[in-house]
C-alpha cells in the first residue's frame, strides 16, 4: 500500500510529497550539540524561514528534519516555519548520538516502555515541547548508530528497542544515522526481528561514514535506503568523489535505493553566513549531475519518487 507522508500540519498523499531532500536541520537550539561543535545551532527563526523560502523558490517542495526530541528539536517553530514558506516539513521523533544529550536527560533515565509510547505518541498524537503537547506530529523515527553499535550501552540498547517497537506499531520509517565504521546490518537484523522490512530504513552518511561502493551495494540489495548527504562537505569528499559514488550505485541498477540531502549545519547554510544554501542540490549539484550524465528522470526518481516510498507511513 502506499501509505502516506505525515507532516507538522497534517498528513497528504505520497504523490503531494514533489521534490524532497531526506535528512536536514533547519532549526537546533543551542545546548549540547553546540558544545560539541558550533556549526550545531540554527536558531534563528528568521534566518531558517529564509532559507526555507529559498528552497521553496528553487522548487523545492518538501524537506525531512532531522532532529529528534530532546536534542535540540525546535517542533513549534517548525510548524510556523511550514506554513511561512509553504514547504511541506517531515519532522523526527526517536534520538541521537549520546554525545548530544545531557546526563540529565530523560532518553538515559526512561524505561524502554516509556520511550516507545513517547516515540509513538509523538507520531500519532503531538510532539512533546516544553512539557506540553504540540497539535503537530513527527513522521519519521531518527535513530544514531554510534560507534560500538546498537548495543554500545545499556541507554542504547533500550533507545533501539523502543525505536523499532514504535516503527513495528505505527508503520513509520526508520532513519538512521551511522558513525565510522558502524554496521548497518546489526539494525536490519533488529527490524528483521520484530517483523519491519529493510525498505523501512533509510541508512544516512555512509558516503563518508563507509566510503565501500560493495558495501553500500550489499545494503541496498536488502531493500533499504541509502541517503547520501556528504555534497558539498569537502573536508570529507569532494563533489567529484561523492557524483563517481552515485554513478557507481546507478550503475549496479540501484536507482530506486538512492535519496540525496545535505545534511544542513550553521556553517552549510546561506543565511547563516555560509557560501550555500538549502538549495544547493536544486540549483548546483543537479545540474552537476546532469553534466555528468546522469539523466534528469534518475535526479528526478532519486529526489521525488524514492522519497515518497521512503518516508511514507505505511499504516
């Protein structure tokens, strides 16, 4: 079944979705993320709106943010910020690296039962924001691999239960972030456990994380989705690399496991200071792409249809 895309004003068809980039930060509020790096604040809500309208003017249509609760996530103004620019927002529940909490938070302190019903109350009722219920809800489950995997601490071990408990009851996809060298195939085998296929997850970073052509290939083959965000981040790779590893995945038929983003920081953000822009994709690297000869129609399955099979709610 097609399912549908839930965002913060309310869920629409998968064929509403248009042009989609799978894994951004459009706002963070400053707290343990920005101690860990000062590019981890975006804040400014003005400053996220216009980039959000620049996006829009580009053609963009939809955009998945990434920040879970607890870490930062600043669900209001999301809601507020959709309506403003007209872009369709998917936004996150579900948790981040360790690393982006404090000690004090209630991800390490709440049982594995509490979290589920956390996660799929914020799918299915309102996110949690400042002790009170938003009328707007998350539409996917962000996860973080981090390095000694799913099971690296016991806080770990019941964040990933809980993740894939609330996927397996609310038909929601499952988005991960890996770290160096972390294994992809340990979180599918635990999907595989409670019953989720792996077209259920989208596996974001690994063209920096696990720069294997093979690997990645081996991934996709199970059905999952590859979300390669690393574009213009040159301290990792350059456009050259990142487009070779995209023709490469293109040239082992694996087309429909393909999703493009950014990955968007203070420091890859107009607005914000930065040369670019969430716009990036739509007005420079697509035409990259082409120049390259990759076919408009691929951009186009990579950006539009793959996504709207991806982050649907198959419910």
């Amino acid at each position: 079944m097609p399912g549908i895309i839930r965002t913060v004003a309310g869920d629409m068809d998968t064929e509403q979705l248009g042009w989609c980039q799978c894994h951004e930060h459009l706002f963070l509020r400053r707290g343990e993320p920005y101690k860990v790096s000062k590019a981890l604040c975006m804040e400014d809500y003005d400053k996220s709106l216009g980039e959000l309208k620049e996006y829009y003017r580009a053609e963009g249509v939809s955009i998945v943010d990434a920040q879970p609760v607890y870490a930062g996530r600043m669900a209001s103004a999301l809601r507020k910020a959709s309506q403003e620019s007209g872009v369709h927002i998917i936004a996150s529940t579900g948790f981040h690296k360790a690393a982006f909490y404090e000690s004090s938070s209630p991800v390490f302190s709440m049982s594995q039962k509490d979290l589920t019903d956390l996660f799929i109350a914020e799918l299915e009722e309102g996110m949690k924001e400042d002790g009170r219920s938003l009328p707007s809800r998350a539409g996917i489950i962000k996860v973080a691999v981090d390095r000694g995997g799913c099971d690296a601490t016991p806080a770990y071990s019941r964040l990933f239960g809980a993740a894939v408990a609330a996927s397996a009851e609310t038909g929601a996809a499952i988005m991960a972030h890996f770290e160096p060298d972390t294994d992809v195939f340990q979180l599918i085998d635990k999907m595989d456990a409670a019953g989720i296929p792996p077209a259920r997850l989208i596996a974001c970073h690994l063209d920096r994380a696990r720069i294997d052509a093979g690997y990645h290939r081996q991934v996709a083959c199970t059905g999952a989705y590859l979300e390669y965000d690393t574009i213009n981040r040159l301290k990792y790779v350059s456009n050259e690399s990142e487009i070779h590893l995209i023709r490469q995945m293109l040239e082992y038929g694996l087309e429909d496991h393909l999703l493009l983003s950014l990955d968007t920081t203070n420091e890859r953000l107009r607005t914000y200071g930065s040369s670019m822009g969430l716009d990036y994709i739509l007005t420079v690297f697509r035409p990259m792409l082409e120049k390259n000869g990759v076919l408009d129609s691929t951009v186009r399955k990579m950006m539009i249809a793959n996504p709207s099979k991806a982050i649907a709610v198959m419910k």
